[in-house]
C-alpha cells in the first residue's frame, strides 16, 4: 500500500499536557522552508544634534532594517508509530487504530517542540539573569522593570509546574493573599488553594504560564529553580511591525494544518503505519524582552550569589 497523506487524521485534536511553547513563542507560518525574516529590532539610544547651524541639513543617523534567516530544512521532528496487525482490532479497529496514533503522534512533535523552546530560553544566552537571593518579590521587580523598557505586551512568567507551586509557598507570596482576595491564612500555603490567576495578581504580572516539568526543569533537572519573565509577542502581528522577543517559524502545509500525518501499511513490518511530522524551528530576534530568575529553591533557603 502507498503512502497516504490523511486530512481526516491531520484534523483529529489531541491532548497536549499544558504546552506553553507556542504562548511564549507564537507560531509564524510559513509557505516555504527557507527564507529571510525581517523584525523589529531594538535600537540603542542616539543622541540628539544640539549644534545644527541654521540653514544647514542636520547630521544623518542611518538606520537599517533587522534581519536574520530561518531554514526548516533540517528542523524536522516526525513520529513514527506502527501497529502490528495482530493489534488492530485490539484498538477497536482501523480507523480507531490510526487515530491513536495520530494522538501520539501530534503530541510527540509538539513536545520536541516544547523542548526546542526550553533550550532557547533556560538553556540559551545574551538573557539578563539574577538569582533571586533571599527575595523573589525584589527580583521581579527588578526584572520587570527592565523588559518593560524594551518590548509592550502582557508580562508572563514562565516555568516548569513543579517550580510554580513551589514559588506559591513562598511566605512573602502567601503573605500577599490578602490583597487579592483570599485568605491570608495556614490554608493559603495548600498550593492547591492558589491558582496561576491569583499568583500572577500577588506577583504583578498578566499571567503565569506553567509547563510540563518534565520539559522545564530540562535533562537532570538543570533547571531546577529558574522561571523567566517575559513580555508576549502578539501573535498576529508580524516581527516587523513591533519589538517581540521571538516566533517559532513553522511551515503551513495548506487548509490551516501545521501537521503532516502520513498513513500505510508496511508488509515487511506486518504493520500498520502511522507518521506524524512537522517542520519548526525557534528564532530570537530580542533577548532583551526575556529576563531569567534563578535560585527559586524550596522555601527560598538557599542564598547564593554564583
């Protein structure tokens, strides 16, 4: 049997356990793999002219436009899934079959590219960090005031989970609940009794967006202790148009789908086939919209200054 490319499959939703990589980063779709991408670059800050004589042309600044390319040759995640035919009808059928591991499928790609975000955050460079010391609150506030000064937008914080209920125990966040509505008691350390809205009010921030931990606290827990605080790029408007911190050039395969989902039954494997893919890779364009926070450690105990 021939390869098929499956509309009906490429259209089946899926279960994705809180990706937030595409909040961060939006898609930006693209119609061929390769190409220039223009953006809206920060700018440092020129000086005035003050001495200009009188009937005389002012001194010129040029200013050129920002560019940087992208190549989604080589940034292909694709899963394979295949079904022994003995387990077809194990799975409730054919189509059942396929439209499970279509599932897989989408959630597997997205998840790389989940991890390609968390590489190009936590695990990238030209970010201003600081270990929050023995205060998250005089952190932020710091960290907040910067990125502001560089990008518009909603303020996010980012993180794994497991890193955003900690910081929910924190004593000077519970300490805030009383300003936001809920109780400022022993009950307001339950993190089950705080959500990311009420946390986002106490901390100052649009919103909280928290990953699966087993993408952001990284291979080992390398980033056991960060969460970043960014302004959103806007989706719908191009990079060109305003300062955002960054896209995730993504390639449109036509009628609103991102995701190829291929389908065959291979004679060698006794198999039925299932392959899901997608081309996608992560473009910076201005670090200096993202600020990473280090050191959030279990009840802010360890104070370190490395």
């Amino acid at each position: 049997m021939s390869t098929v490319r499956r509309p009906d499959l490429e259209a089946l939703p899926y279960k994705a356990p809180s990706f937030i990589a595409s909040t961060i980063l939006p898609f930006l779709p693209k119609m061929v793999k390769a190409g220039t991408q223009y953006y809206q670059d920060i700018l440092s800050d020129v000086s005035a002219q003050t001495d200009r004589t009188l009937a005389e042309a002012p001194t010129a600044t040029a200013i050129a436009s920002a560019s940087t390319t992208f190549n989604l040759s080589g940034d292909e995640k694709i899963h394979r899934a295949k079904i022994d035919a003995s387990e077809i009808e194990q799975l409730g059928g054919l189509d059942r079959a396929q439209q499970k591991a279509a599932r897989k499928g989408k959630r597997a790609v997205m998840k790389a590219v989940e991890d390609a975000v968390v590489a190009a955050t936590f695990g990238g460079t030209g970010f201003s960090t600081r270990d929050i010391l023995n205060s998250f609150d005089n952190a932020i506030k710091i960290a907040k005031e910067q990125i502001q000064d560089y990008a518009d937008g909603r303020v996010a914080i980012f993180g794994a989970r497991r890193i955003v209920d900690r910081l929910k125990r924190y004593s000077e966040i519970t300490a805030k609940m009383i300003y936001t509505g809920m109780v400022n008691s022993d009950q307001a350390r339950d993190v089950r009794n705080i959500s990311d809205d009420i946390l986002a009010g106490a901390i100052g921030v649009d919103i909280v967006l928290a990953g699966p931990s087993t993408e952001w606290l990284g291979a080992a827990s390398a980033y056991d202790g960060y969460l970043g605080l960014c302004i959103l790029p806007d989706g719908n408007v191009e990079p060109d148009e305003e300062i955002q911190l960054g896209r995730i050039p993504i390639l449109d395969l036509g009628n609103g789908q991102n995701m190829m989902v291929e389908s065959f039954f291979s004679d060698d494997l006794k198999s039925e086939v299932v392959d899901t893919s997608l081309w996608a890779e992560v473009l910076m364009f201005n670090r200096e919209a993202c600020y990473i926070l280090k050191g959030v450690d279990e009840s802010n105990t360890v104070t370190t200054t490395a």
